[in-house]
C-alpha cells in the first residue's frame, strides 16, 4: 500500500467562523486543513487576504459540493476551469468531491444516492476522467452517506470500488460514514472498510452525526465524535496504516479548544499506531 500521501497528520476543516481563533493558534496545533472550494472562489478583501495567510501557512485539501458528479446534466466546465485556477493560486494539494449528485436542471441543496448499477459505474466513471483531464491531476471520490438505495443492482462497496478502478482516481474515506450507513443499512463496518483499496486512498474524514432512531443516524458534521466511530478509526489505522485524517465539523461549532480536543486525539491515536510499527520493525 502507498505511504505518499498529498497531506500528513492531523487536520480540520477551515470554517469562516474559525479565521479569528485560527489565526492565534500555534502553528503546530494543525497539521493540514480542507475547505469546499465554492465558499473560497473568487473571494476578496479582507476574507480574501486571511484565506491567502491561511494557505500559505498550512498545506490545504479542497472538498467540492457542487460539481454533481452522477448528475445526468453535463459538468459545468466553467467551473471547472475556474477551479482549476484557484487549485494552482494557492498551491492545493487535493481536489475532492462526494460520490453523488446535487443538482439537474437546478441545485437540489443535498447530495442524492447514485444508483448502485453497472451503467452508473461507467457514467460515473466516465465523467470523473473528463474531470481529472481538465484538473490535470487525480482527484479523490468520498464515498457518501445515504438513506435510500434507488435501482440498486449491486452492493455499495462493489459500487464503490468498480468506480475507483474504471476512473483511477483516489478515495477521500470517509469513517463516520462508513459507520452511519452500516447502521441505516445493516452491514458490518469493519468488513466493508478493510474490503477498500488501500492504495487508492488519500486521506480520511471523520466527524460526528445525530442518531434519529435506533436503526437511523443523520450524517450533520454537527457534534462530537462518538467512541463507535473513534474505535472504526482505529481499526482503519490497523488495516491500512496511519492515513492523515481530517476532523470536519459544519455547524454547532464548539470553541477552538473543544475542537483541537478532538484533533489531538486523531494525532493520539496516530502516535500509537507509529510506534506499535516501529516495534514491530525493531522486533524483525
């Protein structure tokens, strides 16, 4: 499996809320941060000039909201070129977006399940290329948390991986998804996590979600991390290796000290995992 990464360590998610606290952090509390690219584009003034501080002081991973990637519309390449040239501006190191659709002939202000079919796998497929070619460079897919499975004809996970096999891209995993769908779904989430390309994958989310039922999590990226989801993580670093994983975190946000709480203890875990590798290399 691959060591190289496009960022190392831990990260968080950059929120406008957070550019004052941010900017008085010591520069080692972080060791990358992510932002939607739509929120940044084209963005002057003074958000402008603290986004610029913020780039030059950290390296940064976009993930998008917007291209629709499973949409039947075609891609907006004005967009697209548009991204391209913010991506260069300041030195991201990732473009990524989530294995899904948002829009047809206008937004739909949510991300909508792709059908698990193999005719989806070849469009979906088709249409992360011609975005890779007009990016010039990989970008990572997230696989997506759902409530439904529409025309489904193939388990997710086999969904999943034909897509990243026919449009060689990487994978943006996403831990508390894999686990608010095993939940919804009823499937086993270690399974489905260790039965992922290691090799394809760049870096992790994980974040906290709202149980509405028994049997029904709400992905919100609005609380805390539960220790369910802590403990998949963990076992991801097992199978894989310790991967740089990002803490997002959209609304409901805590003070910066209840965040980075939750930042050190992804560096924590991080840390043992190096360190049981390090043994198991000085044992032979």
């Amino acid at each position: 499996m691959t060591t190289t990464y496009p960022v190392q360590g831990a990260g968080l998610g950059l929120r406008r809320s957070m550019l004052e606290s941010l900017a008085d952090a010591p520069e080692t509390a972080i060791d990358f941060m992510e932002v939607a690219p739509e929120n940044w584009m084209g963005v002057g003034g003074a958000f402008g000039r603290q986004f610029r501080a913020f780039t030059e002081r950290y390296p940064f991973v976009t993930h998008g909201l917007s291209l629709s990637i499973g949409s039947p519309s075609p891609l907006d390449m004005d967009f697209l070129h548009r991204l391209r040239n913010f991506l260069c501006e300041h030195d991201i190191r990732l473009y990524s977006e989530h294995l899904s659709y948002c829009s047809d002939d206008g937004h739909l202000y949510d991300l909508m399940p792709i059908p698990f079919t193999e005719e989806a796998v070849h469009y979906v497929a088709g249409r992360i290329r011609q975005v890779q070619d007009v990016l010039e460079q990989r970008i990572a897919i997230e696989n997506v948390s759902y409530y439904a499975a529409p025309g489904k004809e193939m388990e997710e996970i086999d969904f999943i991986n034909a897509v990243l096999e026919e449009a060689d891209c990487g994978l943006l995993l996403d831990v508390n998804n894999i686990y608010v769908n095993s939940v919804n779904h009823g499937y086993d989430a270690e399974s489905f996590l260790c039965a992922l390309p290691g090799e394809r994958i760049d870096y992790f989310h994980i974040a906290g979600h709202y149980n509405e039922d028994v049997d029904l999590i709400v992905d919100t990226h609005g609380a805390d991390v539960i220790d369910p989801v802590w403990a998949l993580l963990d076992k991801a670093y097992a199978h894989f290796g310790v991967v740089p994983t990002l803490l997002e975190r959209d609304f409901n946000i805590p003070p910066l000290a209840d965040l980075m709480i939750e930042v050190e203890r992804i560096r924590h875990i991080q840390k043992l995992h190096e360190n049981d590798h390090e043994q198991r290399i000085a044992q032979g």
